[in-house]
C-alpha cells in the first residue's frame, strides 16, 4: 500500500511486476490498491487492460500525513477494517507509522531496513537495492517468505495479442522506436532529429522501424513518413489502441529505444529487447524492467544532456539487441 501523487505513466508501469507476482504468489488474495490521492490513477484507467482485474479496490483517499506526530493523530474508516497483508512502498515514516496502526495479520515494509516490518527479506533478496522494480520485487519476496520471479512479456488477454499480430505480422525485423516524452522539460527526452535518424538509418540496414507516437506525439507522423518512409506507425488511439496495445506490439519487436520515459516501460513490459537512452536521470533506479537491455548513458559521450549519445551509437546497441529476437514470435 502506499501513498502520494500518481501521475507518471511509466512510474505505474513499473509496478506492474509487483502486481502479477503477488497475484501469482497469493492467488486467492483480493488486494486493495492505494495509488494515492492525486493524479490519473492509472491502474484504474488507461492501464486497467493491463491489470485484468487482478486489484479488487482502489482506495484514493487515504491522503496520510508525512510527519509522524500527524500520522499517528490522524483517523480514517480504514483503520476500522483488517487486512490479512499490507505492503509499504513509500519511504515517509509517518506515513510507514500510520499504515502499521491498521488492524492486519503481516506488516512489510523496507523503511529503515525493514525496521517495522513483520518478516525480513529471504536469503539473497537484497535489503535495499537501487532498482525501483527490485525494490517492489523484493517486498513481495519479503511478504511469500521466499524470492519471485515477475513475467515477462506481462500476461495480455488474447484480444491485444491477436490485434497485435496483425498490425505487426511475421516477416520484417521490426525495431522499435519510441520518441514520446512526458515531461519535455525534464531533459530526459533524445531528440526527435536523432530518433528519426535513428530510424532511417535502421531502414538502410533492411530493418523495418516501428515508430509509437501517443497522443502528444502524432504531429510527429509527417515528419516520420518523410525521413523514413517505410517506417510502420501503428495506431495507438482509441478503444483498440493505447498502452495495452503498445505492450503486445512490444512482443513483436526484435528490439526497441526510447529515453527515460513511460513509453520505455510499456515496451520492455511487452518483452522487447531494449535500448535506454539515458542523460540526468540515474538509470541504476530508473531503468525499465526489461526482458534484455543496454544502457546507453550521456556521461559516457562526456554530457549530462541525452543528446550526446550518437546516432551510431544507438544503432549499434539496437543491432545487438536484435540478435535476441522479438518474445512472441
């Protein structure tokens, strides 16, 4: 259970392996989610296909305080109520004190080393590992007594899978490339000059460029007809569009590149191999969950800003990635 703002795409996107393995270690369990009290909820929503029903509630008032004094002040309905398991993800104390005062049978969390937690970790799960996704990992391992394994690709109902191959059919080696940012001002986004050189240059080596542009991104069609014009755009809008269908498409890639942004975390969810393209941000906590990945870093071309990276350099990796093979096929 944790508490905060929830409106990153791709920050729910990585909690995704957390969900299928306590769904997969407690399969008779109804888990209550708390996504926080802000933002778009995005399990409840636009990443409910993905979920498939494995959260039996949302709870999205539960606005705890941070500072411990408040927290244990503080009263709501569901201290009233019993759960058999509760997991804290967050790092606020008071709000790790709070969510101990409910009535339950086992408490985990990894706040100051497991200091309030019911169990510790099992023998090789480490105690704080920089992975946010090994971290979520490591407090369902905590919770089953015993290490897990998340899926990947995630589980897809039929409908995204078959939709998928159709748009993508067998044939071509399919590359993926992602140029969406959600946050532009972050400084994390490659440049869309150097993804559709990126593209092109895929082209001439025979590869075929599967180019995903979300909604922020479709104004960007014309400029990838024009630089790569044998490039596939598939449709990602609409009731048979969107994150769900970026996730199956994934299964069909030989490999993929995206910068640190949720469009990264949909296509390793989908079994792509990866290439992240990484400059401020820390790719030891934030790099995707990914079936194989190479890290490209910024610091390594001597910049902190993503555009460093050469083009040469990230259809290098991407040549290397493509020997893996795509997951479905």
């Amino acid at each position: 259970m944790t508490s905060g703002p929830d409106n990153a795409l791709g920050e729910n996107v990585i909690k995704l392996p957390m969900l299928f393995a306590l769904a997969e270690k407690f399969p008779t369990a109804k888990i209550a989610w708390v996504p926080g009290t802000s933002g778009s909820f995005y399990l409840s929503n636009v990443l409910a296909p993905l979920v498939d029903g494995r959260i039996g509630e949302f709870i999205t008032d539960l606005d705890i305080p941070t500072e411990p004094a408040a927290a244990l002040r503080m009263r709501h309905p569901i201290l009233k109520r019993r759960f058999d398991l509760i997991i804290d993800t967050q790092r606020y104390i008071g709000r790790t004190l709070f969510l101990r005062r409910i009535p339950h049978r086992r408490f985990i969390s990894d706040n100051w080393r497991y200091a309030w937690s019911d169990r510790w970790p099992p023998r090789g799960v480490p105690i704080r590992p920089k992975l946010l996704t090994d971290k979520l990992l490591g407090l369902v391992a905590t919770a089953a007594g015993e290490r897990v394994v998340a899926p990947n690709p995630i589980p897809l109902a039929q409908i995204w899978l078959r939709r998928a191959a159709s748009i993508l059919p067998k044939g071509p080696v399919y590359v993926g490339v992602a140029p969406g940012i959600g946050n532009a001002a972050s400084g994390r986004g490659y440049p869309v000059a150097q993804y559709l050189e990126v593209g092109r240059t895929l082209a001439e080596h025979g590869r075929k460029p599967v180019f995903f542009l979300g909604p922020a991104e479709r104004e960007l069609a014309g400029a990838v007809r024009d630089t790569v014009p044998g490039a596939a755009i598939p449709d990602l809008e609409g009731a048979q569009g969107g994150p769900a269908l970026t996730v199956a498409l994934a299964g069909h890639l030989h490999a993929a590149v995206a910068s640190d942004a949720g469009a990264a975390h949909l296509l390793a969810a989908g079994g792509a191999p990866m290439v992240s393209l990484f400059g401020p941000s820390n790719p030891a906590k934030r790099a995707p969950f990914a079936r194989a990945i190479i890290v490209l870093r910024a610091q390594d071309h001597g910049s902190d800003r993503v555009e460093a990276i050469p083009v040469d350099a990230v259809v290098a990796a991407l040549e290397r990635q493509i020997a893996i093979g795509p997951a479905r096929l």
